[in-house]
C-alpha cells in the first residue's frame, strides 16, 4: 500500500502562521514584560527561537529564551522504547514569568503535560501558555493551545511532520497518510 504524503504548509503559510502567533502572544500579554519562550524539544525549540526573534524585530526587545527536554517526564517510556535524552537549557528564573511553551505537534497533549511537569520543577511561572504550529486534536488529556498556527482534524493513524532546514527553519508541515 502507497503512503500519500501532502504539504498542508509550505514555507510562506508557516512564516504567515508564526507571524500571526507572534502577534497574538504579544497582544496579549500586552508586550514583553515578564514573558519568556520555551521551546519543547525536538521541533518546539527551533519554533520557539523564530518566535523570540520575531517578537525582538516587533518591541526591539530581547526576551529570554529557553528549551526543555521532557523525556525523564513521559508517561509512556516503556511503549515507546529506549530515547535519547536531550538537554533542558533555560538560563533565567522560571518564578513569576509568563512562560510561552512552544511545540511544533499538538496530539495527545501528553508531551505538553510533562513538559509542564519539567516547568514546574524548575520554577513557579505566573503562568503557561501553549503555543503549537499544527493542532492535529485527538486529545487525551484536557490540554489546549493558547496559540494556534493550524487547525489540521486528522485520523489517528495519520502522521504530521513538520520539516526542518540545515539551519532549523521551518520549511513544511506535511500530512502522511498511509
């Protein structure tokens, strides 16, 4: 059986979505004041850094960026098999900041749960904000995002992937269907 794969965004619709997110995290938190961006790794982080970018071409401020490893937070290591642990880097206090937690897939929002699990083992955030590329639905737990670049209703056993330049631009989202 063929698997049929399409780009649901190319690289101007995620420039255009990342833009508009930009806009809307700014708008409302009314600016930069206590705001930081914590991108979840792999994929959220690279988002996360062209998120913080943007933001310092809008207000010509720098806000600090950060990205967490959530794999010691899973709740589903022993289906998944062994994973290579990355590294959580978040170099400034979590305590009263409003955290904008960035992913490129939102699934199931069990990565999202520990990745807020991680958060709050470093630090006591004002609050979190979820900030995700693509929203596929198919929750399993009551998670949702603040910010949306695309709603995109799939199947459960379709696949999202969100593609990456040498220098981790985002260039696709393409939809896989087997």
């Amino acid at each position: 059986m063929a698997i049929a794969e399409t780009i649901i965004l190319d690289s101007a619709g995620i420039n255009r979505a990342l833009t508009r997110i930009t806009h809307e995290i700014l708008e409302k938190n009314k600016g930069t004041e206590a705001l930081a961006i914590i991108g979840i790794r792999t994929g959220g982080d690279h988002l996360a850094k062209v998120l913080a970018e943007r933001i310092a071409e809008i207000e010509g401020v720098q806000i600090p960026l950060g990205a967490i490893d959530v794999t010691m937070y899973r709740d589903d290591l022993g289906s998944r098999g062994s994973m290579p642990l990355g590294k959580t880097d978040i170099p400034f206090p979590l305590d009263n900041r409003r955290v904008v937690l960035v992913d490129d897939v939102l699934y199931t929002g069990r990565t999202i749960r520990a990745a807020m699990d991680a958060l709050m083992d470093i630090g006591r955030p004002q609050n979190i904000q979820l900030a995700v590329l693509i929203d596929r639905g198919h929750r399993e737990l009551p998670i949702r995002a603040d910010y949306v670049g695309r709603n995109v209703p799939t199947s459960t056993d379709e696949q999202i992937q969100v593609g990456f330049d040498p220098t981790q631009t985002p260039v696709e989202v393409r939809l896989i269907k087997p």
